[in-house]
C-alpha cells in the first residue's frame, strides 16, 4: 500500500514538473512574441 502512495506522489510530482516546463516554454514564446511586436510598432 504504501508503494503503491508512493509511485502516485511521484507520478504527480512528475505531472506537475512537465507542466512547468511547459508552461515556461508557452510563457517564454508568448513573451518573444509581444517584444518582437513592440519593436516592429514603435520601430
């Protein structure tokens, strides 16, 4: 049982880690993006 709780923390801990990742890439192409768009707008 108590395997079995700890395979599920470090599944979540897992899931919760490649969220981040991912959420970081997204915020980092998100953020590359409006600056090239203020550049090309206030030239």
């Amino acid at each position: 049982m108590r395997v079995s709780g700890l395979r599920k923390s470090a599944l979540n801990g897992v899931a919760v880690f490649g969220s981040a990742i991912h959420f970081d890439r997204a915020s980092q192409a998100f953020g590359r993006r409006l600056q090239t768009h203020s550049e090309v707008v206030h030239g």
